[in-house]
C-alpha cells in the first residue's frame, strides 16, 4: 500500500489537526454515556438524595454482568413502579420494552421474571442507605423556627395489608376470629416524621399484636439531644417519657390511662387549667414489655407539666382533653403554644395518607416478607423524594411547604417524568425542564378549612357482592346474589 504521507510516515496528518478533548469534556462524554443506558433520568431530580455510589455495578459478584436490568435500573424501575398509579410490574418490564426500541437493540421479554429476579437481588442494605441518605438530606434543608429553634418529631402508627400466602401470614398472621383463608396478613408501621420538613426518619414493622410503644423505642436512636417528641395517648407511658428525658428529649403526649391531676394536689398552678404535677412511679408488672431491672433504673416520681385545653369549635369530637408535657417552663413555653403545637400533631395522619392513599401502601403486592419490607421501604424513599422536590419548590417561590399538596406534586413528577426520560435533552433543555416542574409544583395551594368537619363515614354503597367466609376453593357463590346485602364495615 503507497504511503501518502511523505513525511511523517508514522502519523495521520488529520489526526494531527484535531484538537485534544479536555478532561471535563471526556468526563462530559462518560456521563452522557452512562445516562444513555439508564432507564430513567430521575436522578437529576433526585442526584444529592440518592448517591451513585450505592447504585454502580460491581466488580465481582451480584450486579456485576453488564445486561439490561443493571443495579442502577433495576433501582429507576423499582422506583417509577411506587410512582406511577399503576405499580404493577409489568409496566415497568414495557418501560424497558419501550427502552429498548429507542435504542435500536433486542427488546426484551415481556415476562417480569427477570425484572422480579432482579428486585430480589437487590441489597436491602442499599435501601436503607439511601432511606437514611434522604432523611439526612432533608434535615439539612430545614429551618428550625416553628417551635423554639428545636426540632419537633411526631410519632404514630398504621396498619397495613399484603396477599395472603404462607409466608407473609408467618410473619404477620392475620386476625384470629378471621378464617383461614379468608383473610389477609396485617402488619403494624410505626414511623417517625420531622414536623418541619416532614420527612421520615425512622421506622418500624410488626404484626398487629404488637403495641406501638415496642415499636418507637427501636426507633429512640433516630432522636437526638433537644428533640420534642409529639404522639397521642398511646404513648403516655411513664417508662418511655423518663427514659427519653434523660436522653435529652422532651415529650408532649395527651393524658392516657391515669386520672387528670386537680389543683388541690399539684406542686404549683402556672396559670388556669395549667398545672405543675409529680408522677409517681408505678408498680411493676410481668406484663410489661421491659425488664425488672430497667424498671428500677427510673426516678420515684417525674415532675409533669398538665395543661387543660378546651375545645369551643363545633365539629370536634372532643370538647376538652388533657396535655401532659415535660416542658415545665412556663414563659419559654406557654401553654397556648403548647396547645397549638400539639393541634399540628394532626399532620402525621396527612403523612400517613400520602403513603397508604396517596401513593397506595395501604395493600402490598409482594409475597414474601422480605420484598414486602422492600416494597415498603421504596415508598418511603420515593416519598421522602417527593418532599424534597416540595421543600425545593417552597424555598424557591416563598411559601409554606405545608401549604403545598403532596398529591399534586406527585401527579407533576408523573407527568413530568417522560420528558426527564429523554436521553436527547441538553443539560440547559433539561434545566429548563426541571425548572418548571418546580414552579408547577409551588403554584398548587392547599385550600385553608379552618375547622372543616369531615365524618368518616362512606357515602358510596358498595356492590351487593357476599362476603367470603370460606377459602376459595370451597366457597359456592350464593344464587340471586342481587338480592344479598353485604354487611357494613
């Protein structure tokens, strides 16, 4: 072959006239490559929440052959299944399909095998990380100023349901007097919530025997020195309020089981209804969830703060109730903030809707009870997302992240997402994306109804179906069945 190149024989002569790439336009081309083979574009959104180190493939091991459902898609489609209305599956196994065909390379299966095999493999441990990554994340964005530059954690529980197969009813058995076959496994969550930015921080599950107080006290190294824990009457608990003081966290609770404290026997009256009273230390039981030996560790009596709130507002169930509070100070803290703080207690069962209603935990599709706690932990990652895409929007446009709606930031992330997933956009298009997905979000109020009655009650009748009492394959349908009327709930 004639060389042309007379003299450098070595040498490409246009080689020689193309200007080298810098480093950050080679390391520009490698993200725009790993980006091409994800199958979402989500962690734009989401890049400070979910680190990419947790989700890189590896060396040796699970997740280190290069094929379609990598460990960073499996996580993107694991994640768009909580956050589309659908969730099923196989939505996600066509999300790839539709993949796939954008990128001109063999489509895939449209059996979810590989896809549920993949979950499957994924490290819990993993999620956890990014659960606890997101929650740390959120703390950093908030601004303590709702009550005394402290930071207040509201506590509660829920129930949940999965499908009924051995498995998950050896882990969270059903009701007793349910029959077998009948019924569905139950599960009791139990969850910590940051009242400011209203993110998650901790949680636990078990069955429904378990009380919530079990519960909360795996949960006591989530709170820190200076935390308020705000709860209900189920976690009035004289055990829980000492040990917690002398972890440096104060606790606003209702009275529970024991009798309101009249002036008569108080240590001092700070103001009307608004008492210093000494609890003494009951006896212990062998019915208690904690051991003789920590029963001793507590104080005599612990020096309580009661105040007596009443209810004026027609609509409330409760025309007068009772705050116990190791909050003793009364000018730090009077008792009509102590009263308005705890009325804000109500927005720990708004966080519970958003997650069973909203985003639709309230039934679990998995089988086993460890993709049940997976299932349950990715929807609390994609919720603690969706606040930070609201914390974002609020700081951004000067309004109240509690006046944003979470449902409507969750429908503009769904309808947004399409446009996030193409590969195509230029980093400014895709600013530019995102910049109005932040907008749309602020602009979306929450509609103040101060003192709005909502009974809880089913205005809806439900279809005349029958009641299954008897496993499926024994059960015979009942003839005529228009004519049978199924028992109220």
């Amino acid at each position: 072959m004639k060389n042309k190149t007379l003299l450098l024989p070595g040498f490409h002569l246009p080689t020689l006239r193309r200007k080298p790439r810098s480093e950050p336009q080679r390391l520009a081309d490698r993200l725009q490559l790993i980006r091409e083979k994800s199958i979402s574009q989500l962690h734009d959104c989401f890049g400070p929440f979910i680190p990419n180190t947790l989700l890189q493939t590896a060396t040796s091991g699970t997740f280190s052959r290069q094929r379609l459902f990598t460990k960073a898609n499996t996580f993107w489609g694991f994640f768009t299944q909580i956050l589309n209305a659908d969730g099923g599956c196989q939505e996600v196994v066509r999300k790839f399909q539709a993949f796939a065909a954008g990128k001109a390379i063999k489509i895939p299966s449209s059996s979810t095998a590989a896809y549920c095999k993949a979950r499957q493999r994924f490290p819990l441990e993993n999620l956890e990380q990014i659960l606890s990554n997101t929650a740390s994340e959120l703390q950093k964005k908030i601004k303590l100023h709702s009550f005394q530059q402290r930071r207040v954690i509201v506590v509660d529980g829920t129930g949940l349901s999965m499908p009924d197969t051995a498995a998950n009813q050896a882990r969270w058995p059903q009701q007793s007097q349910q029959t077998p076959g009948c019924g569905f496994p139950q599960a009791r969550l139990s969850a910590c919530f940051c009242l400011q930015s209203s993110a998650l921080l901790s949680y636990r599950i078990g069955n429904r025997k378990q009380q919530e107080l079990p519960l909360l006290r795996e949960q006591w190294q989530s709170l820190e020195n200076g935390d308020i824990l705000l709860g209900d009457k189920a976690y009035c608990s004289y055990y829980d309020i000492a040990r917690l003081q002398a972890q440096g966290v104060d606790t606003i609770v209702t009275l529970g089981i024991r009798k309101p404290t009249i002036e008569a026997n108080a240590v001092a009256v700070l103001g009307d209804g608004d008492l210093l009273v000494h609890w003494k230390k009951p006896k212990y039981s062998d019915q208690l969830s904690y051991s003789e030996e920590a029963w001793t560790t507590l104080p005599d009596r612990l020096l309580m703060r009661q105040v007596r709130v009443r209810i004026s507002h027609p609509g409330f169930r409760s025309k007068e109730f009772y705050i116990v509070t190791t909050l003793t100070e009364q000018k730090q803290y009077p008792s009509h903030a102590i009263a308005d703080l705890y009325l804000q207690r109500w927005d720990v069962e708004l966080f519970l809707r958003d997650l069973k209603t909203t985003m639709g935990m309230d039934i679990l599709r998995c089988k086993t009870p460890e993709m049940v706690e997976k299932e349950v932990m990715m929807h609390l990652i994609v919720y603690n997302c969706v606040r930070l895409l609201i914390n974002k929007a609020a700081d951004q446009n000067k309004v109240e992240q509690r006046n944003i709606s979470f449902k409507a930031a969750l429908q503009a992330l769904r309808q947004w997402q399409p446009l996030l997933d193409d590969v195509r956009l230029k980093q400014t298009e895709r600013r530019r994306v995102l910049s109005g997905l932040i907008k749309a979000i602020a602009k979306k109020a929450i509609i103040k109804r101060p003192g709005r009655r909502e009974p809880r009650c089913v205005k809806r009748r439900p279809k005349p179906f029958a009641l299954l009492t008897a496993p499926r394959h024994i059960m015979v349908e009942i003839p005529h069945r228009g004519r049978y009327h199924a028992k109220s709930a």
